[in-house]
C-alpha cells in the first residue's frame, strides 16, 4: 500500500503542466495469447476492514464485485517484541505469538464470499538478516520460512480454536513493494542494487514452506512500487530493474539469461499506480504505469520461457493496488466523472496486459483532515461507514464496461458484478432514447467483448438481461488525459 510520501517523488518531479488527449481509435483490443479468460477484482482497505464497522466494509466489498480481499500480516504485529526463550517460531501455537486481527479478518472474508490473500510483510527485529547492516529491515531467510510455516499452518483450514477450523488461505503474498526502501532496505549499496539478490533468498525460503504446508497455496511475488528513485531519504528500485535483476533477464527486445536457476513463486504482481490515465505511460523506460503493464507480463513470459520461474502451475499476472484520488474531496483529485471512466477503462486496460486479478486501494477515503489518501469508492461520512456515500466509480468498479470507435465499427469489453455468466444487450443513446445495439452472452467468467457496426450515438451501457443491472454510460468521445498524482494531494500533504 502507499508509503509515505513516495509517489510525489520519482516520476512526479518531472511532471508536465500539460493536458493530453487520447483517442479510442488508437486502442488495440487484447488478442486471445495475452489476456486471460477471467479478470477478478479485489480491495484492501486495512483501516476499514479492521475497525469497529469491519463487517459492513467486508460486506460492501463482496457487493462490488470482488471476489478476494488482501489482507496485511504485519509480522512484528503479530510476533512478540521480543523472541522468548523457547519459542519455535513455526508453531502457530507458541506462547507470544498474537493472530487474534488477522483470524478475525479471514473469517470475515469467509463469510463474505471472499477469497482471502495475505499479504506477510516487516519483520520483527529479532528476525532480521544482521548482514543488511544495523538498519537493515531483510529478513533472515530461515526465521522468514518458520513464520511462513506457521502462518500457513494456521490457516491450513485444519487449524481449530475451541473446536472450530480457521477458514482455509491459499494466496501468499510475500512483502509489500519489496523494491521501496520504505518496506526493504538497504536497497542499494553504493551504485550496486541489492534487494532483488536479497528477495530471491526470501522467495527460495518462503515458498517451499508455504508450498509444503499445501500444495494447493499459491505464493504471490512482487508487488512491486511502480517508480524508481534514489536520493538521501528515499531508496526505489526502479520495477523493470529490480524485476530483471530478480529474475536473471537481460534488458531489450532479445531478453536472455543472465544466470542459471529459477525463482520460486506462482504469481508476479505490481502496483501500477499512473499519473494520469488508464493508458498514460511512465516517463522512464524503468518504471511501469499502467500504460506499461504490457511490457512487465512480456518480460515475465520471457522469463518463464528460459527456465528462470519454478511453479508447478501456470503463472498469473495480478495488480495488487491500484487507484486515483477523486475530486472531491481531494481538490487535485481525477473529476468524479472522469475517474468511474477511468476505473472501468483501467480493469480493461489490466486485462488486456494479461492481469487477472486487480486490486483496488481503499474501499473508503480516508479523514480529509488527516491523510491524502481520498481514493476510496465511497466518500468519508465519519466514523460510522454507514454513513458514507457511494463514488460513482463504485458502479465503474462493479460493471466496468467500455466502448471505442475503431475503423468504422465499435469494439466494446465488458465484466458482469462479480464475474459471473450472464446474457447482455449493449444499448446506445439515440435522440429517441435508449435503443438496443446487440445482444451477446459473457464466457463462463463473466467477461464479454465483441466487435459491433457503426453506431451513429455517442454513449453505449450494457445490461444484465436476467437482472436488469446497467453499466455506467460510457461516452464515445475522446476523454482527456490531464497528469494528475495518483493520490497524495489532500489532508495534510499539498501537491
């Protein structure tokens, strides 16, 4: 999740005073070879999710659309301060350990309909690697794989407190933005980038002893911050660097090996957070926006080709967060209107760059007065979330639908609210109201595209022929692609 002041730093100091336009026509639908046959949708919101009103929030979660929640295992929350003398730290039972949060949290989600990812991150001093130096946050390799077994224990779906089962988690996510000093420092030493070598260690620890626990878990690597920077405070690798490093992959269009050996895990995922549209690029060649997510999966393939990711399983592309501040009550925030078509462009965009599980961050803003993050999909109402008002992006976020003119036809994409399988019309806006354009049905994932004739309105919606459920309106009109932060610009931080 966003650290600090980050993303006011790296690309953000290059920032251009421009305002952008793109044209639908300049879109190129996704082929078959590059986008999967499901994009699911998940949130993390940890304020909400564990307060006083966390069963509403998990409840609006499930009514979103989402499928998944991801949820963040501090570990030095739960680990005692201090290591006991005796403890065993692989024992999901020992005396000093304190899960009471994150079980409550997993139940919640259970219950809900939705399938748990956590998300292990910031070890307790006592665990980490002393040849980091003595402010080093790495992990020692071996205490990472001990409280992995333990945490995978525990939520094995056999694990019983006063004689009922924990729910069962299969998504392990190892660390949050290992590229950002913030969550794994030293990053750098000297001009030498040294956490990718430092997260392969802790992917080869952790992954056997997640995947031994169940052959069913599924380890979920990167997660990586999406701009690089380097200054006296501030430590990021650059994503494409770190992954390339990681990985053993050349730069340029001919990728090749570097080394020998794979790394272990099921799952690459980024935070591709955009300053500006679903399709704006990065300004370094390094960093990776949205408009750049295509080229991390392709570098993700070519290293799954030679060899150098171990899985037994085919590997996926996930975001593991996403967002835009909304204007309001950000006042340098995308429009209201602006930011649902965006949400609901930027799922597409995601699939087409072969995601298949975005997540979105934060299912609330968060108080105006004392945090910039205003990117939820309900506006703050105070401290009860019954309070709170839906964005429009929450419908964009539900039933993302979007349309493009393309060489004289329409090229449209959809998903159904919680992607399941549906039969849709697509209706247009006429001068003689809503008039339907084409009937189709979804795949089995809820997922619908189609090429249609000439339409001569302006606005297109789909809608549920079972349900009756709309889309947004979404405007065949160029959209404007103003640079904006991605959030960061409220409460007590000015832009």
């Amino acid at each position: 999740m966003p650290t600090g002041g980050r993303y006011r730093v790296g690309e953000q100091v290059r920032r251009r005073a421009v305002l952008a336009w793109f044209l639908g026509l300049a879109l190129v639908p996704a082929t078959a070879a590059a986008a999967p046959d499901r994009l699911d949708t998940a949130l993390i919101d940890p304020s909400a999710m564990t307060g006083a009103y966390a069963d509403l929030a998990f409840n609006r979660v499930h009514s979103a659309g989402a499928s998944a929640v991801r949820i963040v295992l501090y570990w030095n929350w739960v680990a005692p301060h201090a290591r006991p003398v005796g403890f065993t730290p692989s024992d999901p039972r020992a005396p000093g350990y304190t899960w009471t949060l994150i079980d409550a949290e997993v139940r919640r989600a259970v219950e809900n309909g939705l399938q748990p990812i956590i998300a292990i991150s910031r070890a307790p001093a006592w665990a980490r690697d002393p040849a980091g130096g003595v402010r080093t946050t790495w992990p020692d390799p071996n205490q990472l794989a001990q409280f992995a077994q333990a945490a995978a224990r525990r939520y094995n779906g056999d694990f019983r407190i006063d004689g009922t089962p924990l729910p069962a988690v299969r998504y392990w996510q190892l660390w949050n933005e290992p590229n950002a000093g913030r969550e794994l420092s030293p990053q750098f030493r000297g001009r030498a980038s040294v956490s990718p070598d430092i997260y392969r260690l802790m992917l080869a620890a952790f992954t056997p002893a997640v995947h031994a626990v169940n052959a069913e878990n599924v380890v979920i690597a990167g997660g990586t911050a999406p701009f690089g920077h380097r200054s006296q405070d501030i430590q990021v690798t650059a994503p494409m660097r770190f992954m390339r490093q990681l990985l053993c992959m050349s730069n340029g269009t001919q990728r090749r090996g570097t080394c020998r050996g794979g790394v272990p895990f099921d799952v690459w995922a980024h935070n591709p957070y955009t300053n500006g549209g679903p399709t704006h690029h990065a300004y370094s060649a390094d960093d990776v926006s949205l408009g750049d997510l295509g080229r991390m999966n392709a570098l993700l393939r070519a290293a799954v080709r030679a060899g150098h990711v171990s899985s037994d399983h085919p590997v996926r592309f996930f975001v593991t967060e996403f967002s835009w501040d909304s204007s309001g009550p950000d006042p340098r925030g995308v429009p209201l209107r602006l930011h649902a078509r965006w949400v609901a462009q930027a799922l597409y965009e995601m699939w087409r760059s072969g995601v298949s599980l975005a997540t979105w961050f934060l299912l609330r803003d968060a108080p105006l007065k004392t945090s910039p993050y205003q990117s939820g999909l309900y506006f703050y109402g105070g401290r009860r979330l019954s309070a709170d008002r839906p964005k429009p992006a929450l419908e964009a976020f539900r039933f993302p639908f979007v349309a493009f003119r393309r060489s004289g036809e329409l090229f449209i994409w959809g998903r159904t609210p919680g992607g399941v399988p549906e039969q849709l019309v697509v209706e247009g806006r006429t001068t003689r109201g809503w008039q339907i354009v084409a009937r189709l049905a979804t795949n089995p994932h809820g997922i619908f595209q189609s090429r249609l004739p000439r339409f001569h309105g302006s606005v297109l919606r789909s809608r549920v022929v079972r349900t009756a459920e709309r889309s947004l309106a979404f405007s065949l009109e160029p959209a404007p692609d103003p640079v904006v932060f991605a959030f960061g610009c409220g409460g007590p931080i000015r832009c």
